[in-house]
C-alpha cells in the first residue's frame, strides 16, 4: 500500500502511457500551454469483463478547488460520441475530499470507475478531459487528451 511517490512535471504534447495490454492501448497529452505536477494510472490494463476499474490520481492543481466542473468529450474512430459535464465542486457541501484542495497542495485519490456498464467495440477512442473553476466554462484548470486504443472487440 505504501510506496515512493514522486512527481514529473509533463511537458504539453509529450505522450505518457498509461498501459498497455493485448486488448488495450492508452496514453494521454495536456492540451493545454503548461506543464503540470500530474500522474494518473489506471488498472488492470484492460477492457475484457472488468468490473470495475482503479483509478489513481495525483495532481498539485495551480489554482484553489473550490469550484470544479469537469467536461468530457468523446470520440470514437474520429466520431463525436459523448459529450458529458459534472460538477465535481460547487463550493458548499461537497461530496468529495478533492473539493478542500488549495493551490500548491498535493492532490492524492483513488476511485473506482464502472466499466461493466460500458462495452467498447473496437477501434480508437480520444477524449479530451476539462477542468474549469467557474460554470462558464472560461478558466480552465487541466485539459487532457486521452487516447484509447481497443484492440479487440469486448463482446
């Protein structure tokens, strides 16, 4: 459980992956201007009968999170497929512990993401992840463009 953590500050449009499998390829790129104290891992490294999948994530974001809405935008083999917006922080009774995290302090969760209810057929997958710090969607905090490579049909 205990381990050496250490931070790379990315440089934008360096790929870094995330793994790789016989079934599954991903790696992401900010996309935005400036480098980043950031790390994400995911396992297990594959899209076969996984029911959940665990996430890993440390980040020292550059502004206070009080507010934090994230958008997702999906494409598939160069295909619009899915375009979704939550908002993680509103800044009164929030649900998660990120929502706390000042500028310059080290971001550190875990969290499970359900992949039974979603089969990805075959092919390549981007999506591009926003964070802003206002609904508006102008002040941008993290921008990261995942790509995701199924190799083989889940079903």
């Amino acid at each position: 459980m205990y381990g050496l953590l250490f931070f790379i500050l990315f440089t934008p449009g360096v790929s870094e992956f995330i793994c790789t499998s016989s079934d599954l390829e991903m790696s992401y790129t900010f996309c935005d201007s400036t480098a980043h104290a950031f790390m994400f891992n995911l396992t297990p490294c594959s899209t076969m009968n996984i029911s959940v999948w665990k996430a890993a994530l440390t980040w020292i974001p550059r502004s206070d999170l009080h507010f934090l809405k994230i958008v997702f935008n999906v494409w598939y083999d160069g295909a619009k497929a899915l375009l979704w917006k939550e908002l993680l922080c509103s800044g009164a009774d929030d649900e998660y512990s990120v929502c706390a995290t000042l500028k310059g302090e080290t971001l550190v969760s875990e969290f499970g993401i359900k992949g039974s209810r979603i089969k990805f057929p075959k092919g390549n997958y981007n999506v591009i992840v926003q964070g802003f710090s206002d609904d508006s969607e102008n002040n941008m905090l993290i921008c990261l463009n995942f790509t995701m490579i199924v190799k083989q049909d889940a079903f």
